[in-house]
C-alpha cells in the first residue's frame, strides 16, 4: 500500500486472527482482519452456516485482503463479491481514533 510519500509499506495481520462471534439468529460473523478465510468457512460449517466466498488461495488468504480486493471467488455470481457479504468494518486509525 503506497504511503503519502509513494513508498510501500507492509502490514501484517497476521496475528488479528480471531473468530469473535458467530451469530445464529441473525446469520453473521464477527471476525478479525487477519482471520484465514478456511477457518472462517470452517467455523460457519461448524455453526451449520455457509459462508460463500471460496478463492483456490483460501487455506492462505486472509479475510481483510478478500475485503480490500472484493474478491470474487467461485460463487460469485450467486452470493456476490467479497464487500457484499460484509455489513461494516471497525478501524483503529493510527492516532487511536477507531472509525465504523
């Protein structure tokens, strides 16, 4: 991700890795940026849930990257791209300041 003076920067979410809830009555999953999206498929099938973006990179990828590039993924066309199965983001800006 570029910076205001055009150099990279990585960010490792690595350890944002956690599962908060699982919701049943009103379908939805609370998660982490850094969350695996198998573990997150898998926890859904564990709750009796389908979460539907399925990537051939899923045992790697991360939840927050599968946002921030909308993946598609191969059932896309029947449940939509990555940011319309999300219903917000909670951000914790650099100067503390957390924005939803």
């Amino acid at each position: 991700v570029p910076d205001m003076s055009g150099r990279e920067i990585v960010l490792s979410l690595s350890r944002l890795n956690r599962i908060r809830e699982i919701d049943l009555l009103s379908n939805t999953v609370t998660v982490e940026a850094g969350v695996i999206l198998q573990t997150l498929q898998e926890a859904a099938d564990a709750a009796d849930r389908l979460f539907p973006l399925s990537l051939a990179a899923q045992g790697s990828c991360q939840i927050g990257g599968n946002l921030s590039s909308n993946a598609g993924g191969t059932g896309v066309l029947a449940y939509g791209n990555a940011r319309e199965l999300c219903l917000g983001v909670e951000v914790v800006l650099p100067t503390g300041e957390v924005f939803d």
